[in-house]
C-alpha cells in the first residue's frame, strides 16, 4: 500500500508513479492514436465526407450512452472499494481481536508460568501471518520468526492444507489444556471464547472477498462498452474537431479505462498490488503488540 500526503497536488499531477494508470494503458494509447489519426485522414483526405453525411449523427449515440457509461463505472468502482473497505475493517479487527485475546491471557495466565506465555506470545501472530499467506495463495510457512527454537509449537501443521486453521485448533486444544488443568475456569473460557471464534470468522470473510470476483459477464460488458465506444469517438467527431479528436479521444479513454483498472485492482485487496492492503505490515504490528502484552 502506498503511503502519501493527499495535499500535495503538484507531486500526483506531474509524477508518474509505477501503479499510475498511464504506464499500464501506455500501448493502447500509442494505438488508439494511430486509430484515430487513421479515421480522420481516411473520412476527410480520402473519402472526403462532408458535414452532411450521416456519419455526423454519430455523436448523437455517445450524448445518449455517456450516462449509462458513466453510470456502470461509477457502481464498478464504488463495488470494488467496498471489498477494499471490507478487508481493511476485517484485519483491523484482527489487530483487535489478537490483542483482546492477548491481553486476557496475560491477566489469566500466572506471571511465573513461562512456557504458556511463551507459547501464545508466538502462535497467536502467527494466525494473521499464516492467513496473509493463505489469501495470497502461497505455500504458507509456519517458521515465522526464523526461530529454531520454537518450531516445536508448530508440530503437526501441514502447509498443504489449510494452515490458519490448524493454528486456530492449535490455540483452541491449548486453551482447552489450560482448562483441564484448572489453570483458567469455566467463566474464562467463555470470556476467551468470542476471540477464538472471531479468528475463523475473519478469515472465511477474508476467503469469500478473495475467491468471489465481481461477475463474469457484468465485467465483459463493461470493457465491450467502453471498447465500442472509444473506437466510434473519432468517426463523428472528425467534423467538429479535425485531428484534434486524436487528443481528446485518447483522453477520453484514459479516464474511463483508469476508472476499470482501478476498480480490477482494489477488488482484491489481499494482493501485491501497489494499492493492495499491507496485511504483511499489519501481521507484523500484532506480532509486536501481543510481544509487549505477553
């Protein structure tokens, strides 16, 4: 995710970052200028049509369009942002929920009983880098912390299948443990309750957002419809413009193939995009934060 000051205007307007739109719409631009330039030299050195023919009735159909278009992308982007939203919330409760059950452990567990603190103090994180991997549809590696002392707590889990939760089981048998052997009581595993279910809530939420795109078909229409319509621009527009249509069309393109590139990208949150969530950087904070509590 990108870190910036939204006030500093001239810095967006005359850099080009690697994720701005413009690198990745660059061939199509060079392209579409081509297109264009073709279309007035043929309609008006070559076929030489005049301003009565039909073709000037064209921009009549972009007038009616423009609104649909305009709506269709408006939704895109506001249905993608919602999923980039959602994920966002999702981890943050996370944080919350890591910290809760860490904090409730902290008061539970005695202070002279190392090996449990020990134990939390690394599985705990260890969920939210396991599910980081998980949506990123990696082999998930339970050696988080490069910590060859400590690969004992990890025994067991098989990174060939769902590893978020195996460690969620692996807190759940503990905390079971930690009541069989009245260390915590009856009331204190009800307490612990809502965090370890929240651990498995968000990350079916997280997989629902991940493996559910948008339609197939909404998604075709809308790249069918912006298609046709850049591409008849330039052939009404010949006549009122001249090779002036060449800029104005290109820019009509950037904007509406921006706002579809945009929306492809924030849909799925949990990737490596520029603008993706940092779910690397937020794993590592509750790493930190469970640390200090515990």
């Amino acid at each position: 995710m990108i870190n910036y000051n939204p006030k500093e205007w001239f810095k967006f307007i005359f850099r080009f970052h690697k994720s701005d739109t413009v690198r990745k719409l660059f061939p199509f631009i060079v392209l579409l200028c081509f297109y264009s330039w073709g279309v007035v030299y043929l309609e008006t050195e070559y076929f030489k049509l005049s301003e009565n023919s039909h073709v000037k009735n064209i921009p009549i159909m972009h007038n009616l369009l423009g609104f649909a278009i305009s709506m269709l992308l408006v939704f895109r982007t506001n249905t993608a942002y919602d999923r980039w939203w959602e994920g966002r919330k999702l981890w943050g409760s996370l944080v919350n929920n890591s910290r809760n059950l860490a904090l409730k452990l902290a008061v539970m567990l005695h202070e002279d009983d190392k090996q449990q603190r020990l134990f939390f103090r690394k599985v705990i994180p260890s969920y939210a880098y396991a599910l980081r991997h998980h949506l990123l549809a990696e082999k998930t590696r339970v050696e988080l912390f490069e910590d060859d002392d400590h690969k004992h707590l990890f025994t067991g889990i098989d990174n060939q299948k769902h590893v978020p939760n195996q460690i969620a089981l692996l807190i759940y048998k503990k905390i079971h443990q930690l009541y069989e052997q009245d260390k915590i009581n009856g009331d204190q595993l009800i307490v612990l309750n809502g965090e370890l279910q929240s651990f498995t809530d968000i990350c079916g939420a997280c997989e629902r957002i991940k493996n559910t795109p948008i339609p197939y078909s909404y998604s075709v229409f809308i790249k069918k419809f912006i298609f046709i319509y850049i591409f008849t621009l330039p052939i009404g527009y010949v006549f009122s413009l001249g090779y002036y249509v060449i800029p104005v069309v290109v820019f009509i393109f950037y904007v509406l193939a921006s706002l579809e590139l945009i929306a492809e990208e924030i849909e799925d949150p949990f990737g490596r995009d520029a603008n993706d969530l940092p779910t690397d950087k937020i794993a590592h904070n509750i790493h930190l934060h469970v640390a200090e509590i515990l």
